[in-house]
C-alpha cells in the first residue's frame, strides 16, 4: 500500500478539494500539511457545494481520521466557525476523528492587522495577499514567537507569550502605519474562550501518524496552494509564505520522507492565477473571459475574479522536478469544450532569443520572456458525461496525450465536471 500526496502544480485554485474528496474514500487519514485560512478547497457532492478552508477535505467520509498538521496556521475563529457550520449542515459525521497539532501555530489579531496595514499602505511592493494574517504568523513561527497551540492552552505561557508580543505588535502597528494599539486584555479573553473549545482536538499528531502507518494503514497528505506559490520555488515574492511542494508533506506533519511513496499534482486544465504576480499565458480577451465564467473562476477564500490564460508546461514541468510527481489529475477540462483552437505553452523565449524550458527565477528575465505555443484542435462534444477515457472525443484525448508527453508523467484522474462523479479514474495512486 503507498500512502499518498496531492499538491496543485499551478498556483493553486486547480480543484485539490475535490482530488482529495475522491482519493479520501481509500484513504484511512487524510492530513493538512502547510497553508492557513487563505486556502479555499471547493467541494460539491450531489449538487451542493461546500467550501472547506482549515479542516481536510477528507471530513465529509465516515469513519476518518482527520489531521491538521503542525505546517499549518490556524486562524481559531476561522476553525471553530467551519466545525460548527459543517456539524449544524450534518457533514461532522460522528465517527469521524478530527485533530489538531499541538505545535500548530496560531493566528493571531494582531498578524490580521499587520497583513492589511501592509497592503493598504503600501509598505513594499504589493503582493495581493488574502489580508487573513498568514504571512506575519509564519514569521513570528521563523523568529521563534510565535504562539503555537499547546501555549495556548498553557495559561501561564500564554499570558507571558502574548504580553510581549502585543508589546511589540502595538509599537510597529501604532508607530509605522499610524493605527490604533490592539487591546491585550481583549485578545486574552476571546483566546482563552477558544483554547477551551479546541482543548479535546489537541494532540501529538507526528505520533499519531506514525502509529496509524506502522498499522499499515493508508495515508493522504493534503496540501494547499501551488507549486509556484512555494516561498522557495515560487514567482517569489509573488508568493505563499509555506512551502507548497510535496517535501513539506513530511515537515509539516512530523514523518519521515519514507513515508510518502506517491505524488498526485493536480493540474487545471488551463491556467489560473489571483492576485498579484507574472502570469505569461494571461488572456486579457474574450476566450480569457469565457474561461472565467464557464469555470466560475473566483477565489474560494477572497471572491477575488481569477485572472485566466492557456495552459502553461514550463509550470507543470517545474512542479513535477520539485515534487517529484508520480501522476496527474487533470481538472475542469470540461471548461475547454467549445473552444475551436486551443493553445498550450511549451517554453519560453527571452528577448535575446533564447529558449528556456524552465520559470526563471529572476522576475525581470521573467518578465521579457514571451510563451511559446503549440495549437491544437478543440472539441464541442459535451463531456460531462463520459467515464471512461476512451469515450471521450478523438481531440481531447489528443490534448490530454500532448499534456502526458510534455509534462513527462502520466495521467491518473481526469475531472470532466465539478460534481464528484463526474470523474474518469485512470489509476489508483494508492496501490504501490
């Protein structure tokens, strides 16, 4: 049996709510291993859409255990408003396990209020962030003060933590942006009231992981965002502030690399992109628009209109090196029927001329660089439908065969509508 990682190759928003879904139905445990609340995973099952931003995707199956790993930040507020809204919706169910990591860290006002003076102020070049206080938390989590869940649930501990960092917050809030102190009392009061909430899901999650392997039990590692949002291996600074790629499937859960034996990359059918940051394939037109309202391209955290282009393998081809993908999962490819050309880019070409098969890493080569594309013919069959990929239309097999060639890895799923069945099942990454 292979335990089992699923990372975005993009810049995320490629449907890794519904891939985990799937693949949650053989798996025994399902982790979170990186990101915070400004991850959005979009699931819809019979019709009806869910929007999970803390919690695994995995917790609508019976019979689950559920971690969030000590890579994440959690937003409190945030966690417990999902719990109650998926248990009053009847989507808890009982025999389900959820955990948290103990050493998990935890979001606070005052990096909420950080995130937003940043960004309204003007304080560096603008990033586009989601504003929920995720970059300042994973810095404090760098400079060694952050707050992590086991000290908030140690009074004496907290109360020391927080006294000094609301000390500090308040100097650089009120001195650099000008904006009103935060009120430690009042934070101190409203953490205290969710520490005890989330008293009984606290745990040593890295233990408990290790014991369901040796089990031999089946293990989904969930990650969030994409491959080029990884603050090491993205468009930095254009970017996430965790890395995003499959190797933090181990550090943000406390296993060994051992215990990953296969890689999904989840990749859209096209490209996508929100916020801010160099996006080569961009169309600013109407197949550009069309691609936005037929996929119902906005932000699952933000609502933010996602800017849209063709598909882009110099991405891909990067995320599949730095994660060492096993296999793809080919989402929204239903977005794409009815198009009559369709292009894909296969490389990148500087200003100089030359041709490069790789993003660079400096933004203004980046920049000069124009895509290189390759065109194929479309289909107007309606494919929602179809469940076996040999009934899918010649020119959409032909398009996801070029993808297989380019990308160097072999398909594993390929998701022809939103809905959770409307999927073909190639391969079963479980099975080693």
């Amino acid at each position: 049996m292979a335990n089992v990682a699923v990372v975005g190759t993009q810049w995320g928003d490629e449907g890794k709510g519904k891939v985990v879904d799937l693949y949650a139905r053989s798996a025994d445990v399902i982790t979170r291993f990186q990101g915070g609340n400004n991850a959005g995973h979009t699931l819809v099952v019979g019709g009806e859409q869910t929007i999970l931003h803390l919690i695994p995707s995995g917790i609508l199956h019976p019979g689950k255990l559920c971690i969030i790993g000590n890579g994440v930040v959690v937003d409190p507020s945030v966690l417990i408003d999902e719990m109650n809204t998926l248990k009053n919706r009847g989507l808890l169910p009982d025999s389900t396990r959820l955990l948290i990591s103990e050493k998990a860290h935890i979001i606070m006002p005052y990096h909420r209020r950080i995130d937003t003076a940043r960004e309204s102020q003007g304080v560096g070049k603008k990033i586009g962030t989601t504003g929920r206080g995720i970059g300042p938390a994973y810095e404090d989590k760098i400079a060694r003060v952050g707050i992590r869940l086991c000290d908030l649930l140690d009074d004496e501990v907290f109360r020391e933590k927080l006294s000094r960092n609301i000390e500090e917050k308040n100097f650089y809030l009120t001195k650099l942006f000008n904006e009103d102190p935060l009120d430690e009392k009042a934070i101190y009061e409203e953490y205290r009231t969710y520490a005890e909430t989330l008293r009984p899901y606290a745990a040593d999650c890295s233990l408990i992981l290790q014991r369901e392997i040796d089990k031999g039990k089946r293990i989904l590692f969930e990650g969030a965002q994409g491959t080029h949002l990884d603050v090491d291996h993205g468009t930095f600074p254009y970017v996430t502030s965790s890395n995003t790629v499959a190797a933090n499937a181990c550090c943000g859960t406390g296993v060994g690399p051992s215990a990953v034996q296969s890689v999904v990359g989840i990749c859209k059918a096209y490209t996508t992109r929100v916020g801010e940051g160099p996006f080569l394939t961009e169309l600013k037109d109407e197949t550009g628009d069309r691609l936005q309202k037929i996929g119902q391209e906005f932000g699952a955290t933000t609502g933010r209109k996602r800017r849209c282009g063709w598909l882009d393998m110099v991405l891909i081809r990067q995320a599949v090196r730095v994660s060492g993908i096993t296999g793809i999962a080919l989402t929204k490819l239903d977005v794409l029927t009815g198009i009559e050309k369709l292009k894909i880019c296969t490389g990148y070409r500087a200003e100089q001329g030359e041709f490069t098969e790789a993003v660079p890493a400096n933004l203004r080569l980046l920049d000069r660089c124009r895509p290189v594309y390759e065109e194929l013919d479309g289909w107007p069959e309606d494919i929602r439908g179809i469940r076996r990929i040999e009934d899918l239309p010649l020119n959409t097999r032909r398009y996801i065969e070029r993808l297989e060639e380019l990308a160097g890895v072999g398909m594993v799923l390929v998701s022809v509508g939103p809905d959770r069945d409307e999927t073909i099942v190639l391969n079963d990454p479980f099975v080693g």
